[in-house]
C-alpha cells in the first residue's frame, strides 16, 4: 500500500506504521502549537530572571566588598580629609594674599635681585577654586634667579610659576627676569565620614 492510496476518512484502517506516523506527526504538531501559545511566554520571562539574578549577584558581590571594606574606606575618608585641610591651609585667604607678596619680595632681595613690578592681576574663577595671578618683574644674576624660584617653591604656600621670560638687560650684565605666577584660592566642601 502507498501513500497515495491512503483516505483520511479510514484511518483506523491504515496499516500500523502509517497510523503510527500520522499519530507522531499529530503529537508533535501539538507539543509546538502548546509551546507556542501556553510556554513561550513563560520560558521567555524565566530566561530574562535568569539573565537578571546574574546581575543581581554580581551587585551582591560588589556591594559585599564595599560593605567589608567600610572601615578601612572610613580611615581613608578621615586621612583624605586631614590631607585635604593641609593642602587648604596651604591656600591663602584675602587677609594672606598681601602677606604673601611681602614674604615673595624678601624671598626676592635676600636673593639679590631687584624689583622692577610686582602687582596682582585679576583674579580668574575656575571651576573649584580661584586662581589668583601675579605678575613680577626683577633683575639679578643667573644664580640669583635660580635661588628665587627655588625658595618660592619652598615657601609654605603654593605658587605655581605659569609664564616667564629671560633676557639679557641691554645696559648691564644682568638678567630681565618677567614671571607670571599663580596662587590659589579655594572654598572646599569637606566629606563626612
């Protein structure tokens, strides 16, 4: 018997193997119909809480370490704070600024250089701090010249030297010394430990 000869009204009569077949052929269209419509939607969802419980547990990690960490965090916290009030400290204040130049010309005439200028320029707001520009002009020897910088980079504020320049002075053996530093004002908001 072929298949051609087969009607679907004599089923039962078919012989085994064929019955057998179109009962296979009718589960598995069943099972992926009952796939489609009944489980599909929660197979999907199942996959997305798998995908988000993997999440989960590396957050868990993560937060498990910081959580172990907190003491330790918490003495970095406090020594990032007492650093931070050194570096304030360094800052001048309004009352400092002309203290500031004073100490800048002694450091200068120990030196022995002379002043031509020293005068502050206009203050220029940055994001977390105040640069507060100055502007020299001295004359002296190579060595002297090489002193002042040295000792202003001692002094116990901070001065960053921005922009100079060097030249020989037309009427003498010394040098022209023009600088453009700058020091810094900051009003900081501390962290709490």
């Amino acid at each position: 018997m072929s298949l051609r000869e087969l009607d679907i009204n004599e089923m039962p009569f078919w012989p085994a193997p064929f019955r057998f077949g179109a009962l296979f052929l009718l589960i598995v269209i069943c099972l992926g119909l009952a796939y489609h419509f009944l489980l599909a939607d929660e197979w999907q969802a199942y996959k997305k809480e798998q995908a988000r419980e993997t999440q989960l547990k590396q957050d868990y990690q993560v937060k498990y370490r910081t959580a172990i960490n907190l003491p330790v965090y918490r003495e970095q916290l406090v020594q990032l704070n007492k650093d931070l009030e050194v570096l304030l400290n360094m800052l001048p204040d309004d009352d400092e600024t002309a203290r500031l130049l004073d100490d800048i010309t002694l450091v200068g005439t120990r030196s022995g250089l002379d002043f031509d200028r020293i005068e502050w320029l206009n203050p220029q707001p940055r994001e977390f701090y105040t640069a507060l520009p100055m502007r020299f002009d001295l004359q002296g020897e190579y060595h002297q010249i090489g002193e002042f910088i040295g000792q202003i980079a001692g002094l116990h504020r901070i001065i960053s030297v921005k922009d100079f320049t060097l030249q020989r002075s037309d009427l003498s053996d010394e040098l022209q010394f023009n600088v453009t530093a700058e020091t810094y004002r900051q009003q900081t908001l501390r962290a709490q430990p």
